[in-house]
C-alpha cells in the first residue's frame, strides 16, 4: 500500500479537488463505501438494541446509553482525528479500522449488559476513523455538497437494505445473526481500503494555529450541533407520539420504511441540487419543513398524515446534510471546520435525544417539538449571522 503519485488524465477525473490532488472514480468510490460502513450501525441500531433488550440481555435504560456512547466515541475520534492525524497511509489506516470494527461486530454476538456497552463504546472508534476519511476527501473537493449528497444517498440506500435484510435475519437469527451480518459487511473495508487514495493534500494551517477550527469554524460547528440535534431530539419519540394521536404500532412502522425511503430521495436531490442552489436557502427552507411536520405530528393527524409528514421529515433530513460543509467552509475557508463537521453531526444525535428526555413524560411527550423548534431556529439564526458577516467581508475585500 504505498503512496501513489496521483496524477490521472483529465478525462479520468470524477473528483475535482480544491485541495490536493484530483480522484479518479474507483478511489473516489471506495472512500465513500468506507464513510457507509462507519454508519451502518446506525440504521440498524433500534433493532439490534431493542431485540437485546427483548431476550433479557440489555436493560430499557441501556437501549439510550448504548446509543449515546457509541455516537460519542465515533464522533470525538472523528473530530480527534480531523483535528490532529496526518492524512498519510490512509490505506492501511482504513484497513486496520475495518478489522477492528469487524472484530468488535462479532465480538458483540455473544455480549451482554455491560459487555454490550463496552463493546459498542469501542466500536464507535474505528467507525469514526472510517467516517474521517470520507469527509477528508470531501472536504476538499470545489464543490462538496455534491460529494456530500452522494454519500449520503450511498450511505442512507445501504442502511435501508441493511434494515431490510433484517426482516428476514432477526426472527431467524436474532440478535446475533444482526451482528454477525455488521461484521461482514466490515470486512468489505478490507476490499475497499487498497483502493482508497493513500493520501489527501495537508489543509491550510498558519504557522502560530493549531489544526483545529478557527473562532468563526467553532461558531459554525455549535450552529451545526444546535441545527441537527433538532431533528434526533423529536425523532426518537416517533412511536410515542403515534400513540398518542390514537394510532396503532404498524403506522409508527410505516412511516419509518417511509422516511427511510424519503431520505434516498433527499440524497439524490441533494446531489441533484448541488452547485445551484445556495446553502443558506436549502435551511431555510428545510426549516419550514421540519417545523411544519412535527407540528403535525404533535397534532394527532389520521393515519395517512402521519405518515407523509415522516415522509417530508425524512427527505428533509438528508437534504441538510450535505449542505452543512459549504456552510462551514463559508465560515472557515481552510476548510478545517469542515472536517469536523461530521463529529458534530454525530455529537448532535447523541445530544438531541438527551435533552428531549428531560422535559417529555410518559404521558406527553410534545415538549421535544418545542424543544426541536426552539433548536433549529437557534441554530438558523446563528447560520444567518455568520452569512452575513462572511458576505460583508466579502464585499470589503472587493471593494479594497
């Protein structure tokens, strides 16, 4: 796995890089399977979790700790790594990551109680490690957004086929049949790493700074936590609120295989949208569509409603995500916020739920609306600030 000189014809290139060298398709694709596998656990994770709780081996209460502490580990190692790792050997990194994560998949088969946390808490590190990669690349490309969206509509499709083969694997297999299925689909890392670029170009870092983000990129990243713990923060009480509005388990079900199907949807149109259509105008937007739609579900809407407003959440969900790097990289042109970006997506979804846990009952759980809208509007305004004042330097950098 040795570095490679990178240096393919023009019409070879899929990647255009602002930064660093340019990718060819096969590079460009298996850093962008290596950034689905980091997250496959994710779109699993209520089933696998929910079944061990079912057969006695994971507590109600370690349903949310497990979740939490693995979106914790994977995000700090993300952010860990985004802020200090050398992009070099990025080939034998992302193989040794995948045999880990592989390792702790089945490792976790046979776990239970405090077992399944630990495990899960260390497997969060290698899938971090996966997920820097993906964003390494990114981050770096003209136009990130369109890399984005293709991540996520790769990532967002194979979760979906993921949770659609455990249909079969989970009544026959249990949970270890689940996990032994996340271990293999690691192993693919082990294919996909050697084709992956051996390095990426060092971001712009002045000789007096560090590799971490600068003030304006910190400020960036809190408008990032504030916007996506929006959406996990009312999410997660999906079933709940179904209950409350009179309807049955199976229309909580459908409206999740709906918003699994919306969110592919929003990664093609993200990627679609990619290039034409500004940042700032995608969050407006999507804030009307995220506010509107919990507030129809905290309404007890019939059936049919409910399902459809899962189904405008869920493509708005994905639709945002890759949107969120050109914001950062408005805000910190290096380009080192934006390698934190996904960390921080990841922190959100740990805390969005933790919040919401403090002000819902089992009786009402309509305070995570409020909570999400009061949320995402902080984080919009902020967004709208930090706009504002990269357009009036902007301006006064033309103007001198």
């Amino acid at each position: 796995m040795s570095e490679p000189e990178n240096s393919p014809s023009a019409d070879e290139i899929v990647v255009v890089e602002a930064i660093g060298p340019s990718l060819t398709l096969i590079p460009a694709a298996a850093t962008i399977v290596l950034g689905s596998l980091a997250l496959f656990m994710v779109g699993v994770m209520p089933v696998l979790l929910g079944t061990l709780a079912e057969t006695g081996r994971l507590s109600a209460a370690g349903i949310g700790q497990c979740a939490t502490l693995e979106s914790l580990a994977m995000g700090l190692c993300a952010g860990l790594c985004g802020a200090f790792l050398k992009t070099r050997h990025i080939r034998w990194i992302a193989a040794g990551a995948s045999l880990a994560l592989a390792a702790l998949d089945f490792g976790s088969m046979s776990a239970s109680g405090a077992g399944v946390l630990t495990l899960r808490t260390l497997a969060g590190f290698p899938e971090g490690i996966l997920l820097w990669i993906t964003v390494g690349m990114i981050a770096r490309t003209e136009v990130p957004e369109r890399w984005a969206g293709v991540y996520w509509t790769s990532l967002v499709s194979g979760q979906l086929l993921m949770a659609l083969s455990f249909v079969y694997i989970i009544p026959h297999f249990g949970s270890e049949g689940g996990f032994a299925a996340l271990g293999l689909t690691a192993l693919l890392g082990l294919g996909a790493a050697p084709l992956a670029p051996n390095f990426y170009a060092d971001l712009a870092v002045n000789p007096d700074e560090s590799g971490a983000p600068p003030l304006r990129g910190w400020w960036a990243l809190f408008a990032t936590l504030l916007f996506t713990a929006a959406s996990g923060a009312v999410f997660v009480y999906l079933q709940p609120m179904s209950h409350e509005a009179g309807l049955s388990a199976d229309v909580a079900r459908t409206s999740l295989w709906v918003s699994l199907a919306a969110q592919v949807a929003g990664g093609f149109l993200a990627t679609a949208l990619a290039g034409r259509i500004h940042w700032f105008t995608v969050f407006c937007l999507s804030t009307i569509l995220f506010i509107s739609g919990w507030f129809t579900l905290m309404n007890h809407p019939p059936a049919w409603l409910f399902i459809a407003a899962n189904g405008w959440i869920g493509l708005v969900i994905v639709l945002i995500g890759p949107f969120l790097v050109p914001m950062t990289i408005e805000a910190d042109p290096s380009r080192r916020t934006a390698m934190q970006s996904g960390a921080t997506q990841l922190l959100a979804g740990a805390l969005g739920p933790a919040l919401a846990s403090l002000i819902v009952s089992d009786a009402d759980v309509s305070g995570a609306v409020w909570l999400g809208t009061a949320l995402i509007l902080s984080g919009l305004v902020l967004m709208g600030a930090l706009h504002v004042t990269a357009l009036r330097a902007r301006r006064k950098l033309l103007a001198a």
